[in-house]
C-alpha cells in the first residue's frame, strides 16, 4: 500500500499533467443538462465523491472521454449485471480503472502510563479502483448513460430555480452593479456585475465562487487569510474548486473557460509542483465550502463518503 505522501505525489502529477495539456481542468468541465452528468457521485450509494476524488475521477474523465456521472467498483458493477469492458490497447495496463481514496478519522481508547484511559486519534486510508457507467456493458443500465435521460425545458428552469433558492437560503448580501465580482471582507459583501451581463450558467458559476469566499468568514469556516499557507493563489484555487462543486451538486454546466481566473493557473501548478498537499487541501477546503453553502438550502442527508484530504 502506498504512503500518504505517495498518494499524494501522484495524484497531484496527474492534475498537473491535465492541466498542462491545454484541454479544460479537470474540475471545470461543460457538463450537458442530462440527469446523468454533472457531479461524480456513486451508483449505488447515490452519495456524491468529495475532496480530491472529483479531481481524480475528472482526469480520468478527461482521459477516457467518459461523461455520465456515475462510478462503481467492479464488484458493484457485476452485482448490477453489467460488465466492465476489456482495457482498450491504447491503455496501458493498470489504467483503465481509476484508483479513488477512502479516508475515516477512528478512535480507540488505550491507557497511558498512568494507568488512566485516553483516546487516541488515528487514520485509516485505503484505495478503491471504480469504472464509469461509460466502461460497462449492459443494455438495463442505458438509464444511466448521458443522453438516455435528457431534461426538458421545465426541468431545466427549475435547476435554475433550485440554485437561486440555495443562493438566497445563506443570507449573504449580494449587491449588483460595476463590471466586477469579488467578496469584500470588511463589508461581508458580494458584489457581481448585472444578471443580463451573463449567460445564465456564468451567473451562478461567479456568485458560487463569491459565497466560497463568504464562506471564509471567521463567524463561518473561518479560513484565516493572514496565515501563510492561506495565500491568494491558495484561496482562489478554493473558491474555484467550491464554486464548481456546487454548481455540479446542483446540475449546472461550467463555463468551459477559467475567465479571469485563468491568469491563476500558471501559479497553480507552481504550488501544486513544490507541494503536493496544495491541492489537497484545497480540494478538502473547497468541499467544506460547498457543503457550508448547500447546508441552508438541502435536506439533511447521512454523512457523506470520507476521503483523504
């Protein structure tokens, strides 16, 4: 079993490699209206992957040009009837299958020289390999490939719906106005550009970017931006990832480009390349700020999938 750090290193390559390529990140990708895109969640949980896993499943995404939303472990796969599909020959071995991390926080009471109990915290961490829907065979299981489930018009609009009752749901001021978005801190503002200067998807794409910057509050996740390792490029990096992760959660398409935030990759992958760890926290982050910002609109569901942050 690899080490933590040995996850971590190659995981990270495999972002940095995606993103150097030149095609869309790996978590920004134009998902179509259709029940069977959007956020990567497991087929028969339903639960969502968070953290790192999104990422992960996005390369491979990318790599195996798959587009439905929904993955499973073998096992899974074949006590549903389907069939994982043979490795292509331009796969190289061991890669058609995408290796995900499961990570859970235990306890365990152990006494002390003293002879008194204590708890002690510790970590349990193993690698799964899932496939997607669009590397299994099987005609009973059509309804979950892209374009077997498409909206129509009504179910689109109340996407958008959805998404404007999760954004009024967190309370935060949101002024209209100028030909710029930002958080300011001081004020606990949002201020975004008129709606009819958008596409409807860019929109809700800024303002969720803007609310994983709310959510940095110290009266909220209290992400404290005079810490070193909380740099601009750090934060950033999680209001974009925060950002798509709701707009996914929800069913809504990214923009296929970074917008302003493209002049940010460059230092993305310089963080990523020095530390490993960046992007993972990030990731973890980004998930947190997700999770804050659904948590006032959703309905409580059982805790969600752990994973290694």
């Amino acid at each position: 079993m690899p080490s933590q750090n040995e996850i971590r290193q190659t995981i990270t390559s495999q972002i940095v490699d995606a993103l150097k390529s030149g095609t869309l990140p790996p978590w920004r990708r134009p998902w179509a209206l259709d029940k069977n895109a959007g956020h990567p969640a497991n087929v028969v949980s339903k639960r969502s992957y968070r953290g790192i896993n999104p990422l992960i499943l996005g390369v491979a995404s990318v790599r195996h040009n798959l587009r439905s939303k929904w993955w499973a472990t073998f096992n899974q796969w074949k006590e549903l009837g389907g069939s994982v599909m043979k490795r292509p020959d331009d796969v190289p071995p061991g890669k058609w299958g995408t290796s995900i991390i499961y990570w859970k926080r235990l306890t365990k009471t152990v006494r002390d020289d003293n002879g008194d109990d204590e708890e002690q915290r510790f970590f349990f961490c193993r690698m799964y390999t899932v496939f997607n829907i669009d590397q299994v065979s099987g005609d009973h299981l059509d309804h979950l490939r892209v374009g077997n489930a498409p909206l129509d018009t009504n179910e689109v609009q109340a996407r958008y719906e959805k998404a404007d009752e999760a954004i009024a749901a967190t309370g935060a001021t949101i002024l209209h106005g100028g030909n710029r978005a930002y958080y300011d801190p001081h004020e606990d503002t949002i201020t975004v550009p008129h709606r009819h200067q958008f596409t409807d998807g860019e929109y809700y794409e800024t303002v969720f970017h803007e609310l994983a910057h709310h959510s940095e509050h110290p009266t909220r996740l209290n992400c404290d931006r005079s810490k070193p390792e909380n740099s601009y490029a750090f934060l950033e990096l999680r209001a974009e990832l925060g950002g798509c992760y709701v707009a996914a959660e929800l069913g809504l398409p990214t923009a296929e480009n970074l917008g302003n935030h493209a002049s940010y990759l460059n230092g993305w992958l310089q963080q990523m390349q020095n530390d490993p760890k960046f992007v993972w926290r990030a990731a973890a982050q980004a998930s947190q700020a997700a999770d804050f910002i659904l948590s006032f609109s959703r309905q409580p569901v059982e805790e969600e999938e752990p994973v290694l942050a």
